[in-house]
C-alpha cells in the first residue's frame, strides 16, 4: 500500500485563493484579500514541504516509517510517485489519458522552487503593489498562475502539462496586459500569446505525434517504450522532439521566438519577476527535461536544442549590452540565460540545466525584484541613465542586488557560478562541436559579466544623474523577500553540481557524470589540477574581465561607451534596436499576415463569401416568402378550395392507373402531332 | 316488382349516396358564406362518410366499422360544442357570420 501523498492539494490551494480574490475580491477588505492571496501560495509550499518530507523521511531513516506518513514496500515511496484520478480523462482504444500528477526528483525540485519564490514574490507584492487599484485582480491572477504553473510541474502526461501550458501562458497574457488601459500593455500582452501559440502549435503536433506512434502520452510508459525498443531512433522520434522544442522556444524565449518576452516587461514588476524570469518562462526547460528520453534518441534534435540555447544565450547578451531601460537589460539576460539551460539539455546535461534553472530563479527573480524596488524607490523611473548614485539612498536595496549580480555573473562563491560551471563543463565535453558551444557559452559569460556590472555601475555608482529624484527605501515586506532571495543567492549553489545530479539522476539520466578525469600537471610543482577546476577558473577570470571592462568604461572612464558608440555606429544602431528582428517580423510575417487577412480574408471570404450567403439565403428566404404570402389570405373559403383541390389532386393520383394511361396519352399527343 | 323488393339494396347505391352526401357538403363548405351553414356542411360531409362506414360493416360482417361510426360522431358532437361556442364568440365580437369578413386570427 503506497500511502497517498495527496498531491492535488498543491494546485488547488492556489485555485481557492484565485476564485476568492477573482470572484469576492472587489466587496473584501484589502486585509482579507492579502491574507487569501498569501496563505494560497504558503499553503501550497506547505504542501510540497510535507511531500520532501514525506520522501525525505522514506529514503533516510533507518527506523520504519509509521503513523500518517504510511509505508511503501520496504518502507519508503518509490519515486516516481503517480497519482491518478480514478475517473479516466480519454479513454478510446487508440489512447488512455488519465488526470495524473507525478512526484518525482525533477518535479519536486521545480515545486519548491515555483512555490517557495512564488510565495516570497506574493508577499513582495503586497509592498509593490499597495496603491494600486487592481490589488484584488493582481493577487487573482498571480494565484492563478501558480495554479496553472503547479499543474504543469506536477503533470504525469503530456496532456495535463499542456493544461498549465496553456494556462501559465494565459495567466501570462493577463499579467503583462494587467494595465490594460495602456495600449503598449495590451499589445504586449497580445504579443505574448500569439507568439506562444506558435509554440504551442508544436507541443500540440508533438502530442498527436506521440498519440499516433506511442499510444499514450504518459511520460513514463513513452520512456519505457523508448527503452524496451532500441530501434526508436531519427526518424518520427527527431520530428516529435524538435516538435517540442518549438513550443519549448515559444514558452521560454528562445529564437526564433524570443520577441515576446522583451515586451512582456510592461507588466508589473513583481510579475516579471515571477513569470517572465524565474518559473513560467523555465517550463520550457523544464518540460525538455521531462520529456529528456525523445532527445537522447536524437542526437540530431539534441544538436539544435544546443545551437538553439548557444545562439539565443550571445544574441540576447549582445543586446543587453546597449539597453538603457533596467527592466529590459534583465529581460535580454534572462533569455540569454534561458539559452544557458537550453545549452545544458542540448549537450545531455539535464540535471546541470535544472540546477541552472533552480539557482537561476533566485537570482534572477532578486534582480527583477530589485529593480522593482528602485523603481518604487524612484516613483516609477526605469530609465537606467536618469539612475546613478542609488547606494547611499537605498542601501538594502543596493546590498542585495550585488549579490544577484555577483551570481549572475558567476563569481565564486555565488549560486551562478555553480550551475553555469556545470553547464560549460557539460559542453565542453561534448566533443569537437562541445568546444565550440563551449566557447560561445564563455564569451557570453563575459558579456553577461559586464551588462550586469553595467547595470550595477549606472543605478547605484557614482553621483546621481537626475536632480529631481527623490529616492526612499522600499518597506519591510518588499525588503524582505529581497534579503531572503539575496541568501538563497549566495547558498543556493552550495549543494553542488554531484549532489544535485545524482539526486536528479534517476528522472534525467547521469550523462554529466562520465567525466573525463584527466588532470593538468601544472609546470614545476607537484600538483596537478582537474580539467573542472581549470575550467571554473577560466570561468570566474572571464566573469571578473567582464566586471573590470564596466569597470573601465562606466566608473574610471565615463566618456569612452559615448566614444565606442560614435566609433561604430552602425555595430551600435543594430544592437540598440535589437538587430531590428521585430521590425523584420513585421515586415515579413506580421504585415503580409494582416494584408492576406484583410484582403483575402476580410473582402473575399468575409464579405464575400460568409456575408454573401447569409445575404443570398436571406433574401432567398424574403422572395420566396412575399410569394407564397399571398396564398395565406385569411380567407377561410380560399384554404377550403385549395383543401379540396389537394384531396382532389392525391385521389387523381391514387386513382387514375398512370402506367396504362400516361402511353397511351402520350401516343395521343404523338399523333395529334401529325404523325 | 316483388323480385325487386325482396332484393337487397346493393352496395353501389349506398356508396353513392354517401358519395352524393359529401359532395354537398363540399360544396356547401366552399360555396356559402354563412358560418353556420359551412358548419352544417362540415357535419354533412362526416355524416356522409359515416354512410360509407355502415355500409362496409354490414357488407364484410365487420363491427369495426359501426365503432368508427361512434368515435365520429363523438367528435362530432365535441366539435359542435366548441365550433358553436367560437361562433357565438365570434358573431357578439363582430356582429357577422361572413367568412370572408372573417379573415384575422384573433376577435
């Protein structure tokens, strides 16, 4: 008897919080709708605490599990652990779909990292957003999405992640277009989803792809089939898996359809913070890792997950590069971060992806919300040139975004440097390709290094840039969540890479583990170093090159990026309007799509063809009705002769023997000719 | 002439009287203009038709026939009740029994 973890507590203590801040939310006091809006969420990592617990408490003790925790076969859950509905969702004989939820090692490390920062940026929130109107549909929203989110984690097929696939992305579209009476938020918020669906075209083709060659959509039973039958090679499994990529690039910001995410900063700050950086926009990494057995029988669609993730993680860098707008500098990193983990499943290194997508939410969601906290700081400017000087007036604020920068750059001891490490180290033996992706992922390094220091250099160094700011310390409830993520910053790589894996091991697979341990003998000593130590050294010299540049550029000399920009105008132009990839969609995509629907949609087939047969039927029906009203005179002796005629006509017809009489009537008609 | 009386009327000339019955009534039906004589004439078409059930029942020994004669003349009787009500209905709401002055769906 396996006990029952009860895991669909975690989703729906969001959903109850959803409906009561959704439906009551305008007649409760504010009072009522905080407490509903953060007892949701803490409830829902309470939730996922008792499940760590739980297994924690299997795998770990020598003495038998008892009481409510119940037993397993020899005394421990099995992992994964399944629970499903006992109604099944689709049942025909081609396909079995239940309502499962999976707990296993990888779902359990996003739930503590979806709950945990989901939490800490609810309560941010209650500081963030405090005079704002819509605080009760704020609140409503946010809980949604860690409905959706917790569902999407938890799912134990395909078909229930596309539910908080989907859901995630609408909770997505309702936050980004939150200031719904700004036209740039709603347009972003469209944006989003219509990108996202591009995405989602491909989940939903991979889906039916796995229907219709694997009968089922459970992950496990797809990993079992994959596994009994080395045959599965290239092939539909290549096709299924870069399937899933395309929706993987469209949920989290991956060229080519990265476009979104930019503009999906006009949504609150905490919401950016939680959404676009630290959960929904990992699901695409998460969902890569879940479904990490159709990759490995690729090795082609491996490959394009790589130069997918390598590409996106230096295009974006360069791009943030040149940002002035605070929130846009970490919307470009998070997608060249994003490229980062998408680099670590393209080389087969799942669990460094995920250590980089759990140490990556800490800091990133720090940095978001602490940019949300200058903002506040300064009533609302976001414009990093009007900054400057912001240490001495928001001290908290300034301590806890060095760490995240610190992290994000990769300096040890800091969480980046851990699962950035791993991830390089990953690539680089991967073969000849490896280095290159290596390469790439180091030189992005440095350009992440020196855009952060970058940011860091203008907000809060040297002397204030603008006389009218009037900057004052966020409260205690946005302070704190801030200092707690700073620690988790700073802690949360500690666990280490070997730990990290072999606990993930058994969902993604161990491939990072077969190192090569071959050791350098450094030059006239006894010692010799690991290839990995040698590399984390590079890693953090071009992390500390990176600091030193914007060191030089934006502290000792803050003439010379004026002078760069003037000395390549054009290298500068294209990065500032961010290769111009928005105005080439418009021109190429968006602006024929709206001509082909205008024109042929809208004229010929509208207009046309649904608005001209409604018209035709229409009037059809109005002729055929001005005749025949004529008959329905009122006129009761007028009904009786038509009546009478009709009896008259059917007797005629059953009475008159039409087989001998039509001949000879028509021989008749013959002769009377003049034959 | 006795030969002929002790002879049975034959079949055909219960039929045609029937036949002839609702002939008149048809012709009632559509010729007049009084709402109680078209009424009437309703009431000598189905008496017609009544005719003809007799006759089959008593030609073919079958009693089926003199039932559908009650049932009619059931439905007749209930038909009286109500087509006289709606005339008497329709003659204080118009002061006539033209049919053609008849013409709406409401008094």
């Amino acid at each position: 008897m396996i006990e029952n973890l009860h895991l669909w507590y975690i989703p729906l203590l969001p959903f109850v919080g959803f409906l009561i801040n959704g439906i009551l939310g305008r007649r409760l006091p504010k009072w009522l709708v905080t407490i509903a809006a953060l007892l949701a969420p803490l409830a829902a990592f309470v939730c996922v605490l008792n499940a760590v617990q739980s297994i924690y408490f299997h795998l770990g003790s020598p003495y038998a599990p008892r009481g409510i925790l119940g037993y397993g076969i020899n005394g421990y859950v099995p992992l994964p652990h399944i629970e499903t509905c006992p109604l099944p969702w689709i049942s025909i004989p081609a396909l079995h779909v239940d309502f499962s939820f999976v707990l296993d090692q990888l779902s359990l490390v996003m739930l503590l990292v979806v709950t945990g920062v989901g939490f800490l940026i609810h309560v941010y929130s209650v500081g963030y957003m405090k005079d704002d109107e819509g605080y009760a549909r704020y609140f409503s929203y946010l809980n949604l999405f860690l409905f959706f989110m917790t569902v999407l984690v938890l799912a134990g097929n395909a078909l229930v992640m596309f539910i908080g696939w989907e859901g995630v992305g609408l909770a997505s579209y309702l936050l980004i277009g939150f200031y719904f009476s700004k036209k740039s938020a709603a347009d972003a918020g469209k944006k989003a989803f219509i990108v996202n669906r591009i995405g989602d075209f491909g989940f939903l083709v991979a889906m039916f792809l796995l229907a219709a060659n694997f009968g089922t959509l459970t992950f496990t039973e797809i990993a079992a089939k994959l596994g009994m039958d080395p045959g599965w090679n290239g092939g539909v499994v290549t096709v299924i898996a870069l399937c899933l990529m395309l929706g993987a690039a469209g949920k989290s910001a991956q060229l080519p359809l990265y476009i979104w995410l930019p503009d999906a900063m006009e949504g609150p700050t905490p919401v950016s913070a939680l959404i676009h950086a630290a959960t929904m926009v990992t699901a695409g990494v998460y969902m890569v890792a879940r479904t990490h057995v159709l990759f490995d029988h690729s090795p082609f669609a491996l490959s394009v997950v790589a130069i997918i993730g390598a590409a996106t993680a230096i295009f974006a860098a360069t791009i943030a590069l040149v940002q002035n707008d605070i929130k846009r500098v970490l919307a470009y990193s998070t997608i060249s971060q994003l490229g980062y983990m998408f680099l670590g499943c393209g080389v087969a290194a799942y669990s460094a992806a995920i250590f980089h997508l759990m140490t990556h939410a800490f800091f990133k969601a720090l940095l978001f919300l602490a940019a949300g906290s200058v903002i506040h700081g300064l009533g609302g400017e976001q414009d990093l040139r009007k900054m400057g000087g912001l240490w001495k007036k928001l001290p908290v604020t300034f301590a806890v975004t060095t760490v995240g920068v610190l992290a994000i750059a990769g300096i040890y001891p800091f969480a980046g440097f851990f699962s950035k490490d791993a991830i390089l180290y990953a690539a680089f033996l991967q073969g000849p390709n490896g280095k290159v992706l290596y390469a790439v992922g180091l030189l992005t390094a440095l350009l992440t290094s020196f855009y952060m220091f970058r940011l860091w250099y203008l907000a809060f160094m040297g002397t204030s840039r603008s006389e009218d700011v009037h900057a004052h310390e966020s409260p205690v409830s946005m302070l704190g969540p801030l200092v707690i993520l700073a620690l988790l910053s700073i802690c949360g790589g500690w666990i280490g890479m070997e730990r990290f894996g072999a606990f993930l091991a058994p969902t993604v697979g161990a491939r990072v583990a077969e190192a090569i341990s071959w050791r350098l003998l450094i030059p006239g000593t006894q010692f010799s170093i690991s290839l990995e130590v040698l590399l984390s050294i590079v890693a953090v010299l071009i992390a500390i090159e990176g600091w030193l540049i914007a060191d030089r550029f934006y502290r000792r000399k803050p003439t010379r990026p004026a002078q760069w920009a003037a000395a390549m105008p054009g290298g500068y132009k294209l990065l500032a309007n961010k290769y111009f990839v928005d105005e080439l969609y418009g021109a190429t995509v968006v602006k024929p799509l709206l001509g082909f629907s205008r024109i042929i949609l809208g004229w010929a087939v509208d207009v046309g063809i649904v608005s001209g047969a409604a018209w035709l039927l229409g009037g059809l029906a109005m002729f055929t009705g001005a005749i025949l009203q004529r008959w329905q005179s009122g006129n009761l002796r007028s009904y009786a002769a038509w009546l009478t005629a009709g009896a008259a006509a059917v007797l005629i017809f059953l009475l008159v023997p039409w087989t001998t009489v039509w001949p000879a009537s028509m021989e008749l008609v013959w002769k009377v000719a003049g034959h | 002439m006795n030969a002929l009386l002790s002879q049975e009327v034959p079949l055909s000339w219960y039929l045609l009287l029937s036949a002839a019955l609702f002939a008149l009534g048809v012709v009632g039906f559509l010729i007049k203009r009084n709402l109680i004589t078209v009424f009437m004439s309703i009431e000598l078409m189905l008496n017609g038709v009544n005719l003809s059930f007799v006759t089959f029942a008593h030609q073919w020994h079958a009693v089926k026939g003199q039932i559908f004669v009650f049932f009619v003349m059931m439905v007749a009787a209930a038909e009286a009740a109500v087509g006289l009500a709606i005339i008497i209905a329709v003659f204080r709401a118009r002061a006539t029994l033209a049919v053609d002055r008849i013409d709406l769906m409401k008094l």
